[in-house]
C-alpha cells in the first residue's frame, strides 16, 4: 500500500521558483529564478547528514511534500522561510497520488 498524505500537515507557506538560463554579455551562462507559484506543503528538515570524515551535523536540506506541479523539474528551487532551495529529486507519492516528495539542499548562492 502506498504512503498515505495527510494534507492537515500542509502547514508551510513556499514559494517555487522556475530557473531561466540565458547568456549574458561576456558569453557567460546567467540562471535567473522566478517566482511561479505560492503553495502550502509540509516541510521537515532531512536526517542528520555525515562529512567525509563520518562527522555527523546537522544538515542544510529538507523534504517537502506537496501538490504535484507539471512543470516543476529539478532546476527549480524552492524558497521557504527566506532561503532558497536547489531542488534536488522529485518523487511521486505513488502512481496516481496528486502528490511529490521533494528532497531539496539549501542554495549556496
């Protein structure tokens, strides 16, 4: 049986930014996000992560679960609470579940 949602946990307000990539004067690729829509989701930080040396600390990701949005891929962001979000993979809930989870990483710019 697939996981259930429960939509009352829907309790955070984000904001999901679609990335443009354009060339700028000296050729360089430029990526631009913006807004596209406001949506509420439940957010949870991700399990505590390890660096190379098996240190363990508390990471700078999330997991989201939300309404599935069409156009949404993995170049887009996330901004939740004033940070913005690389989205990283996107996983529906199950084959007809109006849902994703969304595993996401903090921007680092």
């Amino acid at each position: 049986m697939a996981d259930s949602v429960n939509i009352g946990r829907f309790d955070e307000r984000i904001t999901l930014l679609s990335c443009e990539t354009t060339i700028g004067t000296r050729g360089e690729k430029v990526e631009t996000y913006r807004p596209v829509r406001e949506t509420v989701a439940h957010v949870e930080p991700a399990t505590s992560e390890s660096d190379a040396s098996n240190n363990i600390f508390s990471g700078r990701s999330i997991n989201i679960t939300l309404y599935r949005v069409k156009e949404m891929d993995t170049r887009w962001r996330i901004r939740w609470r004033g940070k913005a979000y690389n989205i990283k993979t996107i996983d529906a809930v199950d084959r007809i579940s109006p849902f994703v989870r969304v595993y996401a990483e903090e921007a680092m710019r």
